[in-house]
C-alpha cells in the first residue's frame, strides 16, 4: 500500500542484479542482460462495461483486485526476462486507474525492480478514466514513476458520452486533463472516438478542435468497430444501433487528418497524432513487430518468435499463479512468411511507411525484392508512394490500408514460398 514512498525488492535476485529502492521517482537501475524490450501490464477491471467494449474487463468483481494485484507482481517478479532494460512501460486495462493509485504505484516499483526501468529514460505510460482519476491521484502516481498518462475521453459531447455509455461528462475529461497537467504530467496522450451514435462531422470537429486546445502531446483517433459479444453488437443485430453513414464517417476520418495536422500534430500512424517528438514509444515496438512482455491476464508477449496470450479470466489468473502453474492459455512460434506479412501490414500503418532496405536485413533479400511486382501495382494505382528504400501509402492509401496490407502480406506469402523451394 502507498504510504509516502514505495520500497520494494525483488522476490528472487537475478544474477547480477541488485536490490532496488523505488521511492517516489527515484531508482537504483539495474544492468540489462540482454536487448531493450517493452513491457505491458494488464489491469482487468472496470467500473461497468461499455455496451461498445470486447476488451478483456471485468465489472462488478471490485473483491478480486488485491489477490490479482499480488499474483501480478508475482507474475512480475518471477519473470526469466528479469534484468532486461525496459525501454516502455505501458500499463493498459480495463482501467488501471479504478484498482486505486496505491495498487500502480507498487505495481511500478515491482517492475522497476526486476526490470532496468529508467525513470526519466523509459516511456512509463498508465490509462486513466477521467472518472476515476482525480488530481490527488495523479500526483500519487506521478510521484510513484509514471510520465505518461493516456486519458480514454472518447467524446467532449455529453450526448455522444451517453450513447457510449460513459461514466464520465465532457467536463470531467477537461478536469482529469487540467489534473494530469497540475500533477506534472508532460506527456498526455487522449482517446477519442468517432462514427459513433448521435455523432455528427460537426460534433466531431469540435471535439478534434477542444482537444487539440487543451494543449495535450498525443491524440489516438478511433473509429468505432461493433463486436459481437457486446451490447453494440446485439443492438447492431436487431437494427435498432444508428451510426454515421460509411460516407460520414470516412469524412470524420479525413477531418481528423486535416484539423490535427493544420494544429501541428504529425500523423505519424493511421490513428495516431502526435507533437514532435511525442509518439508514443510503446505502440511503436509493436507497429514495427518488435518485441514485447505481457504481465496479467489475457496480457499477450512476443519473445523470440513465439507469441503467446494469458488466459483472459483473473480468477483462473489468480489460481494458476498460486498453484504454481503456467498462465499461457496459447502460444505459436511464427514462422518467416507470417512474421514477414505482420510486420508489412503494421508498417504499413506508419506514416514513415516500411524501410525495404531494413526488412531484407531481418528476412532476406530475395522474399523483399519478390514483393515489388506488388508494390508497383499498388503504386500505379495511386495507394501507395516510394522514397528510397521507404514505402508509404498515400492518403488515399490510408483510406484503403486494410485491402491494400492484405494484398501485400498476400505477395510476401507466395514469395517466401517460392524462395524455401528453391
């Protein structure tokens, strides 16, 4: 529990590493035993579930938070990758900030003590709600390591809000950004959503316009996918969900590129503006198909090939922890035809587009030079621009990137069979 200051140690000394002392944003670092990685924290609870939301939460189980909390750090402390210098943090949920600033911050100092967390270095980043992050809160977590906070405001249209079933008002998004901001969070990342119920392209602008005067350093820009398995998904079904035409919402799309980029934010990947020098470190280690360490359940890593996903209930979380058994619920090693086609496709997201001259380091030359008959085609067809080595799609492209990646992941498939059967 936080009582000033956090100290903790590792459970199991790795070697060569230490003991470390979190208290407030000060640590004793750790040598790295091996490359930089990123690590991701799962926080499963929610104080309801949005009627839009597959994601892996849980609302009414406010009991289960302590024991999760500990087989986390468990999880965490128990890590073979121990020592690894971290080069993000990135703890996501559900809503982190629900569980209590108390429960984070010794989450952080447990990461900071088995992991090489530079505070000050490393992108520390938590998701908060702005209903349940209050300026007391953040200066907890501030103080406990955090520097960059992600606030899910999804609209500043209370009517749009309510549609979303939010818990929060336009108003509470503008104070939980103003608290963040007093708490000494530099770095503010908002959420927002569009093509949503009772949404307009002029409501959406506001929106867009309100934000990006609120001064913070990232803006994601999210257009609303219906689920099966949620609410939207059910009321989708019985046609009673009225969303904005395909049309609308492409135009809500094209406004957030104009108006973001007119306010000085660089369109860095399909959904995501940032200032210079703020996109977000996390998320770029999995746009470029690096890898990463997932910690919680349903929490996903990707080490040395193989990708593998925890089991998505806290309680079976919980249990297999305590009695000593494994938390993977699956696991596969991909092979070069599928690491190749992931990391086409998420390139392709980035507003820097793919390095062709990198990936034949990674893959080979041959399956690379395979896909230009692919990227010619593309090209002449206006979706996609060449610089160099560097291929980018167009704005047109962007429009188009889930059919134009599935025809580039589709020629790196057939290339890299044709090589292995030379």
């Amino acid at each position: 529990m936080y009582n000033g200051e956090y100290t903790c140690a590792p459970a199991r000394k790795p070697v060569g590493i230490g003991r470390t002392v979190c208290s407030g944003s000060q640590v004793t670092t750790m040598r790295p035993n091996t490359r930089p990685i990123a690590i991701y924290v799962h926080v499963p609870f929610c104080a309801r579930r949005c009627p839009y939301c597959d994601f892996a939460t849980n609302a009414g189980r406010d009991s289960e938070i302590p024991a999760y909390v500990e087989a986390l750090t468990a999880q965490i402390r128990s890590s073979p990758h121990a020592g690894r210098e971290a080069l993000s943090v990135y703890v996501g949920g559900g809503t982190p900030t629900y569980v209590g600033a108390d429960h984070l911050g010794e989450v952080l100092c447990v990461l900071r003590a088995t992991f090489a967390v530079e505070v000050g270095h490393a992108e520390v980043t938590l998701e908060a709600n702005p209903a349940s992050a209050d300026t007391a809160a953040f200066q907890v977590l501030r103080a406990s390591g955090f520097n960059r906070a992600s606030i899910g405001v999804q609209s500043l249209d209370d009517e749009v809000l309510s549609s979303l079933g939010r818990a929060h008002s336009a108003s509470d998004a503008r104070n939980a950004v103003s608290a963040a901001r007093a708490a000494g969070f530099r770095n503010i990342a908002v959420d927002l959503m569009f093509g949503v119920p009772r949404q307009t392209l002029a409501s959406w602008r506001r929106d867009l316009a309100t934000v990006a005067g609120l001064g913070v350093e990232h803006i994601s820009t999210y257009s609303l996918t219906v689920e099966d398995g949620t609410l939207f998904g059910e009321m989708a079904r019985a046609g009673e969900l009225d969303t904005p035409d395909e049309g609308t919402v492409c135009s809500m799309f094209e406004a957030a590129m104009d108006d973001l980029t007119a306010a000085g934010y660089e369109h860095y990947e399909v959904s995501n503006f940032a200032r210079p020098g703020r996109r977000c470190a996390h998320n770029m280690v999995y746009w470029r198909n690096d890898e990463y360490l997932g910690f919680g359940a349903a929490a996903a890593s990707y080490v040395d090939g193989v990708r593998s996903v925890a089991v998505r209930d806290p309680a079976e979380y919980v249990d297999a922890l305590g009695r000593g058994r494994s938390v993977t619920a699956s696991s596969e090693r991909l092979g070069p035809a599928e690491s190749l086609g992931e990391t086409l496709m998420l390139g392709l997201r980035l507003g820097d587009g793919l390095d062709l001259a990198d990936l034949a380091a990674r893959y080979g030359l041959p399956p690379v030079s395979a896909l230009e008959p692919a990227f010619r085609r593309i090209e002449a067809r206006g979706l996609l621009t060449r610089d160099g080595p560097h291929v980018r799609l167009t704005r047109r492209g962007l429009m188009l990137g889930d059919s134009v990646a599935a025809e580039v992941m589709a020629a790196a498939e057939v290339s890299l069979r044709a090589d292995s059967n030379r």
